[in-house]
C-alpha cells in the first residue's frame, strides 16, 4: 500500500490470553489498533477510568483479563453490516461489543451457568440474537455444594445463552438459556434464508468423559451438530 492510501478491508483479530482485539488493514498488513476489552491498557486507561472499570466488574469481582475468541461483526440480511463487533471471553465467560464507529468497547455481559464460553458470540441473520454455549458443562442445580466429577453424566450439563441485541442501540441483554447434554460445545453458525429460524452447533466429548479427555473424549470416529430452532424457542417461551 502506498504511503497516504487506505486498505480495502479491516480485519479484526482476537487477542487470545492478551484479552484484546486487533484490527489490521488489507492487504497492508498495518496493525491499525489494539481495541482494549477484557484486560486493562495502561496506554490509554482502559480499565482504570470511571467509565470502563466497571465493565471489568463480574459475579467473581473484578476480573482483568480473559480469552477472547472469535470476532463476530453484526449482520444484516446475514451480510456484515459494520455496525458492531462481538467476542467472547472464554474465561469468566462473557460477551462483549464493541462500537465500530469508535472502535471502542461500550459493552460486557456475564453469563451464568456457563463454564467457558467458547461457541460464542456467533450472531443470527439480522443480529438479533448472539449466542454463547458452554464448552464445559456443570452442575446447574446444585452449583452451591461439591458435586463429584466421576457423576458428570448424570449431574452436568451444558446451557446455550441467546442474548438479545437492541436493533437501534446494539444493547444486550441475557433473553433465554436451553438446557442441553454436557458435551463440550465448540463453535457455531446461524443460518440464512431458508434456514434463517435455525442455529447449528459443533460439538466434542459426545462420550461425557471427564478424565484423559485427550483419549476418553476421542473415542467416537464421529460427534454431531446440534441444531435449535430459536423461532420455536421464542414461541414456547412466550407460552410460558
């Protein structure tokens, strides 16, 4: 690129364990910015000022750091529409947005009964949910007392988050949570048109193992995609 000519495209990147998002151009390959979500950056006082310390605030106190996975730009007619953008954080888990008219984080949202939100935070054809699914399950019903590890087939489970984001403002707010089999949940994707009422979801430890995962959890050649009607979901639940 020569000097003086914008990039064609902005790339926004996780920072992983540093708990940030970069946006590099293309094809230059110019880090443009680190845009400050999860952790503290003393460069410019994210995290310490009055305005963005809370949003570091969580259920297990202040916590400034995380691992940020997966970039979601919002969509229209499930075409990037630039307005905002979505990561999740692993850790505590959370979701956040930031304001890509400032490049700015203006958001955090905790979700409960969730132990590392990893598919998370892919959003639905025209944004009106994003959503976060636990990567290890848990005891929902009894998270107070010591739960034994070797009865995770009968006592975990995984929970999916559908958090609902206000058309004009971008604000989240937690909208409902499904109860689902305690396999470790990976990523996912909304779909488009004829599919647009549905979201899929990839998944491993389809065997629930809870020691050796590296051998437990692969015993299967196959694992499966798990499919939600979030249309029929919002149905039942308007049915109480």
């Amino acid at each position: 690129m020569a000097p003086g000519k914008y990039d064609e495209i902005y790339t926004f990147m996780s920072g992983g364990f540093s708990g940030q998002v970069a946006a590099y151009g293309i094809p230059s390959g110019r880090l443009l910015k680190v845009i400050p979500v999860f952790s503290q950056n003393p460069e410019n006082g994210y995290g310490y000022s009055e305005e963005t310390k809370p949003m570091l605030n969580t259920s297990h106190g202040f916590v400034a750091w995380d691992d940020s996975h997966h970039p979601e730009l919002s969509k229209t007619n499930g075409e990037d529409d630039g307005r905002w953008l979505f990561i999740n954080g692993n850790n505590t888990p959370r979701i956040a947005r930031i304001d890509l008219t400032t490049f700015k984080t203006t958001e955090i949202i905790e979700l409960p009964n969730i132990g590392g939100n990893h598919a998370s935070p892919f959003c639905t054809e025209n944004t009106e949910y994003v959503v976060g699914n636990t990567r290890f399950s848990q005891p929902l019903d009894d998270a107070a007392n010591d739960v034994p590890i070797d009865s995770y087939k009968k006592n975990f489970k995984g929970a999916v988050s559908f958090v609902k984001v206000d058309k004009e403002t971008g604000g989240m707010k937690l909208a409902f949570q499904l109860i689902v089999p305690a396999f470790n949940y990976d990523l996912a994707h909304a779909g488009k048109g004829p599919s647009h009422d549905w979201m899929f979801f990839t998944c491993y430890n389809t065997e629930q193992a809870n020691t050796l995962l590296e051998v437990n959890a692969s015993q299967r050649d196959k694992d499966f995609v798990m499919a939600i009607n979030w249309k029929k979901a919002e149905e039942l639940i308007a049915q109480g």
